[in-house]
C-alpha cells in the first residue's frame, strides 16, 4: 500500500480517528495492509476508488463529499470518478486474520495450519536465495489454493512483494531462460489470486505497476502458451478495473496486439481465444491511438479472415472490434484496401443475430460516410449488401439503424441505381426520379 501520508491537508490524519479503545482488537497489531491510508486504523468496510487504492469507505467518502477533495489522498491523482467498489477479498482477508489471532483460536491453531504456514516462509525464503525458483513457486500456487486462510499468510509473510521482483526480474536479462521460467510462475501464482472471483486492491494496484505491465507483454509476446494464458486472464481483469492502457500501448502496442491476434485465432483454446477479443475490445474501446497500433499489427487482415468461420458469441466479437477499427481513417483503409472485407461482412448480416446485423450497419455506414471509394460501393452491390439494407428500409418504425440505412441510400443510390438490379420504387422513395 503506498505511504504518502504528508499530505499538505493536516486535517486527513483525522477524518477517520477515533478515541483509543482498550479491547483486544486496538492492542492487535494489524498488517499495515488491513490499514486505511487516512486514518491508519483497521478497515471494516474497505472500497477500492478509480486508482486501485484500497479505504476505509467512511473515510475516503467524507474526503470526497464533505471536504469536496478530487483527488486520491494516497496517489494524489486526479479524481474524475468518485464511485467506490467494495473490496470483499480485503474484507474477508481481515475477518480471516482477526479470527485466526483472537486469544480463542490461537490456542485452538492445528498442527497442519502451523506447517503449511511454515511451509509458505520456507518456499519464499528459497525463492530469494536460490536460483532454483521455478518448482517452489509451483507449491507456493498449489499452498495457496487450498483456501482463504493460505492466501492471508501469502500475503502477511511479503508473498505479493516477492513475487513481483520475480516478474520484473525479466526486464533485466530476458535471454535468461531460468529467469524467464521464473517468470511466468510468478504470473501463474498472481494469476490465481487474480481470478479467484472478487476484486483484490494490494493484487490489482501490484500489477498495474509499469515495470510488471512491461513485464507481462514480454512474456505475452514470448513466452509458453500457459503463461500467455495466465497474462491475458490478469489482463482482462485490469481492463476491468478501468486500467490506463496509455503508456502500454505508446511502449509495446504493436507486439502486444500481435499476440493477443495469435491467441484470438486460438481455435483449440476458446477460453483463451475469447478473454483475447474481451480484452481488444476494452483497450480499443479506451483509447483511439490503440486503433492505429492494432491496424498497424494487423489486425483488420486477421480479423477478416476469422469472421467467415466464427461461432455466434466470436462473430459479435470480431464485428465490434472491425467497426471500433473503422471509426479511425488507418481502419476504414484497412477495410476497404482488403478483398474479402465487404463480403465477409455481408454474409453476416441477418445470418447471426440482431446485434451482429446492427453492427454490420454500423461498419458500412462508417464506410460510406467517411471512405466511399466507387470500388466499395460497387462491392457492396455485387455482394448483396444493397439488397439486405433495402429489407432493413422496409422495416416499420423508426430506428438509428434504418437512419443509417436511409442515409446511406441518400448519399449513394445514384451510383447503385445505374445497376438494373435496383427496385425501381426506391428511386421514387428517394427522390431520384428526376
């Protein structure tokens, strides 16, 4: 947790303080973790703000709503969303460790939990001394499994800290296949901790450091298939937590974007193969200059040639990240400058479902807007796309996808009437009678 409590606001120290209690649980020494950073007193209701920091909610709420503060006491970050999410993991985590020091159940500890926590001492001390790391971090990953109880100790006894020097350890000699070994471990063990099912700041705010987001590209661009696995799981996760994607796509875009490409055209995979196109679609979906380094990878060529055989829930995948594509000039290019894209596009209208339709609209409503070569609305003729708006503008009632459609056939049916395939009435419809 980040110590950045010379705050120029005096006043922080106390939103949270209260008087000195003479219970059991003040005399505790409490993880610094378990801590909320304002007011340095045990968390009972934690909640993770938009920069990943763990608080006490009371606390960090009057921050915001009472001392109308826009920032994060800890980071000092600009605050531009001031919801709060409820750290279960952390909560639960504190509830653990509270019961397993209380006087009733320290006595009452069995000899298994005693080992294991030695255990656990004994595999990170090996991991810090000996070069040898790859098979204690595949204990550690079997330890921790077991349940809430391990992960506590994990954690207590510095796990998290270790495990991050062992990932960022590959910026410094990736050609070190120990080293690399090592690596891909170490993301297999947070990957665990990742998507055990709720949210964990210390693990979430650990992994969106620069250093371990560069590491984990590495290993997504290089490493074996299981450890890509592990990092495009940690990955969708911090899509999720509305992770800044900025300098990681300026650094490595273009060689992520590759690999995420390999594992979306995965097709023995299709966990791998789907996380891959959730998490295109979230960095695509945040930052435009993304765009570009995808085209730049390649990815309008790959995705065109996936879509003819997608499964339903791959194809709406493929769609939205080709129209998020062409919402950027590289992409409509990209588009228009391949042979198969009209018609691959065009075979999925009405063949999918109603979503995968409209976002085909979408995709050619962006074309002819912004990019309408004579040559793709040639195409979009002879590949039955014409055809298909046509029904669309016999659809009753109104909707953004029939304004599409209307206003494509505006802009275009002079071209596409010459053709005797053109229903006549539609001329009429349009106005292009004279």
């Amino acid at each position: 947790m980040l110590q950045m409590m010379s705050i120029s606001v005096k006043s922080l120290s106390t939103i949270g303080s209260t008087p000195k209690s003479s219970n059991h649980d003040s005399e505790m020494e409490f993880p610094q973790d378990f801590r909320c950073p304002i007011s340095m007193e045990l968390m009972k209701e934690p909640v993770i703000i938009s920069t990943g920091v763990t608080y006490e909610r009371k606390n960090i709420e009057k921050w915001f709503f009472s001392y109308n503060k826009k920032t994060c006491p800890a980071t000092m970050q600009n605050i531009v969303n001031f919801g709060v999410t409820p750290n279960y993991t952390l909560k639960r985590l504190i509830l653990v460790w509270q019961n397993s020091h209380s006087p009733s159940s320290s006595s009452s500890s069995s000899p298994s939990e005693s080992f294991k926590r030695d255990e656990i001492v004994s595999l990170l001390n090996t991991l810090a001394s000996s070069p040898f790391k790859v098979k204690s971090l595949k204990k550690l990953k079997e330890i921790i499994k077991i349940g809430d109880e391990r992960k506590l100790d994990f954690i207590i006894l510095g796990g998290l800290d270790v495990l991050f020097k062992l990932v960022v350890q590959v910026l410094l000699d990736c050609s070190d296949f120990a080293v690399f070994q090592a690596c891909e471990e170490a993301l297999g063990v947070l990957q665990h901790f990742v998507v055990s099912g709720e949210d964990d700041g210390k693990v979430i705010e650990l992994l969106s450091q620069p250093e371990c987001m560069k590491s984990m590209v590495i290993i997504l661009q290089r490493g074996s298939k299981e450890a890509r696995v592990y990092v495009i799981s940690i990955l969708k996760k911090l899509a999720n937590s509305s992770f800044n994607w900025k300098v990681i796509v300026d650094d490595q875009g273009i060689g992520m974007f590759k690999s995420m490409l390999e594992l979306a055209s995965d097709e023995i995979s299709t966990k791998a193969s789907s996380s891959a196109f959730d998490l295109f679609i979230k960095i695509l979906d945040s930052s435009k200059k993304s765009r570009s380094k995808a085209i730049e990878a390649g990815a309008m060529c790959t995705l065109i040639e996936l879509l003819p055989d997608a499964n339903k829930s791959k194809c709406e995948k493929i769609l939205q990240i080709i129209k998020l594509l062409c919402e950027c000039v590289d992409g409509r290019v990209a588009f228009t400058e391949h042979r198969l894209a009209t018609g691959a596009v065009s075979q999925k209208m009405f063949d999918v479902s109603d979503m995968a339709s409209k976002i085909c609209v979408k995709i050619f409503s962006l074309i002819c807007s912004f990019h309408p070569t004579e040559k793709v609305l040639e195409e979009m003729m002879v590949y039955g796309v014409v055809k298909k708006l046509v029904v669309l503008l016999h659809t009753s009632g109104q909707s953004s996808t029939k304004n599409k459609v209307v206003d494509m056939f505006k802009k275009h049916s002079n071209l596409w009437s010459r053709y005797p395939c053109f229903p006549d009435e539609l001329k009429g419809y349009l106005c292009l009678h004279h």
